[in-house]
C-alpha cells in the first residue's frame, strides 16, 4: 500500500476537492464555447470567459444567480428561458434552443443552446449544462461545413486538398476521375506518380502558395496524367487544367501555420485547343495571302516557288527540301530519281539557294519518304525511332527527328516532292499540317510546272 500524503515543512497540500475545481475552471475558461451551469434549483454554478464576452457579464456577476431573468434575459422572457433549460432534467439526451438573451449593455443576441442533464452522485440529474453560441457564427460554421461537402461531393470542378509535405489529403470524385485513380487510391501518394509531365510546375506553384500565398489569377497548366501503374499513359494526352489555389491555414493559433494547399481546377483542354487550331489558321491564311502578293512581284517562277516555301517555313517547320523529277509524268512508274531543286541550309532555318537545273539524283534509300510521297502522288509522315543515324540515312540535316513529304501536282502530272522537317524541340506533323502542306504544294507545283513549261 501506498503511504499517505506527509504535509511537508512548507505547508499544508490543498485540498483534493479544491484541486479538482481550480482544474474544471481552467478547463471551462479555455474552451471555444460559451459555457455556463445550473444546479437544480436554477442557480448558476458556472461560468467562462467565451460567455463573458458574447454577452459582457463577468463570471463575479453572473455565478449564484437564480436564473437568467433580469440581467442575462429580460423579464418578459426568463420564466420560459429558465424553463425550458431546466426542463432538460426531465427529459433524456441533448436538447437545442434559440433564445434572445441580453448582454450587459442591454443588446439582445440571439444565441443557439445545447443544453443536457449532468447527473448527481446517487443518479439523478443535479443540474444543467448549457454550451452557447451566436446564431450568426453557428451559421457561419454550417455554412463553411455545407461548402466543404459540397466542393467535395459532385462538383463540376476538380477540388484536391494537398499537405505540406505536397501529397493529396482529400480529393473530390471529379478529381479523382481527372487522376484516372479513385479518391482513396490518390491519398498519400506524391504527385510525381500521379502526373507525367508539368510535375514540376505543379509541384512549382504549391509551393509558391504555401510560402507566398495564393497567386492573383488562376493560371493554366499542362499536364500529362499517369496510368495506375505509375507509368506513362498508354495513350499520352496533354491536358490543360485552368487552376486556382488557397492556402490553409489553422485559425487556432495566433501566427498561422501552413496547413496545406487547396488545389481547384477544371479542365479547359478541348477550348484551349480550339483556340490554337484557330490562331494557327489565321497565321497559316494571313502567310499564304503575303505569299501570294510577293510572289506576284517575281519574274523567275522557280524563285516564286522558292518563296512560298519561305513564307510556308514561318512557325511551320525548321527546313524545307525541294525536290523534283527529271521529267513531269502522270503517274510515276519504275526507279524514281529525284533531283535536288532548292533547301534551306542546314546549318540554319530559312530560306536556301536555288540549285542549277540537271543536278546529280540524291541518293535517297528504297522506302525514302520523298520516294514514297512520289509513288502515292499524296502525303506521307515520318517520325524518328530511336536511331541515332536516322536523319543522316535519309540525307536530312542533322537534328531532323519530324518530316512530311508531299507530291507536287500540276496538270495531273506529278512534278517533284516537297519535305518539310522538324527538330527534336517541336511536335510531330499531324493531319492539319499534311493539309497546310498539300495548300502549299499545289502553289509550289504551279510555279514549277510554269518554269519547266517556259523552259521548254
């Protein structure tokens, strides 16, 4: 057995019972909530500092009042006020109530009650408790909390709630659909194995946020989403995520501290992307159309053709070859020798000189792209594998990793083939620019065929 307590040289030890209510005390006055507490005759037993501020009586006035009416409540309204917290004792669980009360300087609040039984020794109830607060700030709350659920039920909208240590807490259905994973699968995980590429401007602007604060603007980012595996996509598509973000932070604590980041954003991909097919079209026309003026200006039809190819290389490709046949025919038949005609250099873009006419065949491979654009009298693309001779085998400057071959057609004969190239920093060619191509190759093949008709 434990020895008793020995009062020691410098006093007496309190009280057990006198501890026990310095500790209710501290605990009540540094609680969020208006507290008080009625014994069973309706006297006030308790009460904090969050009381004493939402109405101004200190706890020195408000303990050992019977009831509230007179000072906390007007007299109008304290039999039904006092009634209805005491009744509680009558009745099981929780009870809630919005009164009017009066604070010290005579202003009526409305505040929401909470109130409940607290039972004595032998079981029976002794008294009431009763946590209080501003009708206003109770809304407030609810409103914040019906928000929340509702950012995070079926929004329209991807919402993400990232930690400081920038890995997803919470995410949204939408979000999770975005991520191709499930709203639990992406908990947790870092963001590099969620998103391929943009990673780092992602990863960039969460942390801007977190220490500077939310940006002015949403901005957009470009990302590429990974499968479940961690790995690239099979199908590798940009998105665009037009984002905005929050930063979180704990209204607990005087300085505030970081709690994360909320990440928002909707995807804007298909806009964006009609917006750039647009713009390019508006270029791509307004560069025919100044072509189609100098070239009206040019005596020489092989230097006209030469300069379609300079206006056509403007934010379309790096180099441009062209090539023609010896003679123009229908339909090419037999080994096809084409003949170097003009290319932009290969040290740099831009426009090249023309070559003199009856010029050696360039040696180009069975299978050569120019070869087989001649053979289909249409267009053919071609992208680099992983070679590192596969520019130099088919005698494109190196760098070349992008090409589009198309026939140059007039008078349904087939005069030559232009090759549009790309470097390793640009997109492939897709069908639009085999499209733009075509438009610039049935220009090109004008000019040729007037210079060979001339010529002849």
């Amino acid at each position: 057995m434990t020895a008793p307590h020995q009062p020691g040289p410098t006093g007496h030890r309190a009280a057990p019972e006198s501890e026990d209510h310095d500790l209710l005390a501290a605990l009540l006055d540094g609680m969020d909530a208006a507290l008080c507490a009625f014994d069973a005759d309706g006297h006030v037993t308790h009460w904090n500092r969050e009381a004493e501020r939402i109405l101004g009586w200190t706890p020195d006035e408000a303990v050992g009042r019977r009831g509230l009416g007179g000072w906390a409540a007007r007299e109008a309204d304290a039999e039904e006020v006092t009634g209805r917290l005491l009744g509680v004792m009558k009745s099981p669980g929780r009870q809630v109530d919005e009164f009017a009360l009066l604070t010290k300087d005579g202003r009526r609040v409305l505040v929401r009650v909470q109130s409940s039984a607290v039972p004595g020794t032998d079981g029976r109830p002794a008294g009431v408790y009763c946590a209080f607060s501003e009708v206003h700030t109770q809304i407030d709350l609810e409103r914040s909390v019906a928000l929340s659920e509702a950012l995070f039920g079926d929004a329209s909208w991807g919402v993400v709630l990232v930690d400081a240590d920038l890995r997803p807490a919470l995410a949204n259905a939408h979000a999770a659909r975005a991520l191709r994973t499930s709203r639990t699968a992406l908990l947790g995980r870092p963001l590099g194995e969620l998103l391929d590429q943009g990673i780092e401007e992602v990863e960039g602007a969460l942390q801007h946020v977190l220490a500077a604060g939310a940006p002015p603007a949403p901005t957009e980012l470009w990302v590429t989403v990974r499968d479940h595996g961690g790995g690239p996509s099979p199908v590798p598509e940009r998105r665009c995520w037009r984002s905005g973000f929050l930063r979180l932070a704990t209204p607990l604590v005087e300085e505030p501290v970081p709690l994360g980041v909320a990440w928002l954003f909707l995807d804007v991909t298909k806009t964006r992307l009609a917006e750039q097919e647009s713009a390019r079209l508006r270029f791509r026309g307004s560069q025919l159309h100044r072509a189609g003026r100098a070239v009206a200006e040019c005596e020489d039809p092989m230097e006209a053709a030469a300069l379609y190819m300079d206006f056509a290389l403007a934010g379309f490709a790096d180099h441009a070859l062209i090539d023609l046949l010896p003679e123009p025919r229908p339909v090419p038949e037999g080994p096809i020798r084409l003949i170097r005609a003009a290319a932009t250099p290969a040290w740099a873009p831009g426009q090249g000189p023309l070559t003199s006419p009856g010029g050696l065949p360039v040696p180009y491979l069975d299978g050569h792209p120019a070869l087989q654009a001649v053979e289909r009298c249409g267009s053919v693309r071609a992208a680099a594998d992983r070679s590192e001779n596969w520019a130099a085998t088919r005698k494109w400057p190196d760098g070349t990793r992008h090409a589009l071959s198309t026939a140059l057609r007039s008078r349904g004969r087939t005069v030559g083939v232009v090759t549009f190239l790309r470097g390793g920093s640009r997109r492939a060619f897709d069908r639009a620019d085999a499209i733009y191509a075509e438009d610039i190759a049935s220009r090109v093949a004008a000019s040729i065929d007037l210079a060979v008709a001339t010529a002849g």
